[in-house]
C-alpha cells in the first residue's frame, strides 16, 4: 500500500510526521511518498517527517510507485 500526501504549506508538511508515527504504532505496511513545495524547499524535510520519497513531480511520483511495485514483483 502506497500513501501520496501533496501539501501546499509547512504546516502541512509537518503534520506528515503525525501520519507517519500513527501508521507505524498501528504497524500499518503503508510506504509514504510525499511532494509539494516545502518539500522542494527542504531537499531532507520528507525524512524528517518520516516519509518513504519524496517527488518532485507527479511524473517523479509516479516513477517511484512503479520502482516500488517492481520490487514487489
């Protein structure tokens, strides 16, 4: 299972961090993919929320879920 979280603003961005603890206290086997600018402003910020990747654009989304589903294979 994949989780994609766009966000627009730090605040959001932050909050990223709250999903992710909830998702590994719940043991969830969920990867985290994470894009929007503040992201594109903090090239480190996605693993410091706890995120999987980050994509720069959709296409960089994309191209990461099929790596991941590749890998599944």
């Amino acid at each position: 299972r994949v989780l994609l979280i766009s966000v627009l603003i730090l605040p959001s961005a932050l909050r990223v961090r709250e999903v992710s603890t909830a998702l590994k206290a719940a043991q969830a086997q969920v990867r985290i993919l994470v894009g929007g600018a503040p992201f594109r402003f903090d090239s480190r910020m996605w693993q410091e929320v706890g995120a999987d990747a980050m994509g720069d654009t959709a296409s960089d989304a994309v191209r990461i879920v099929q790596h991941w589903m590749d890998d599944l294979s």
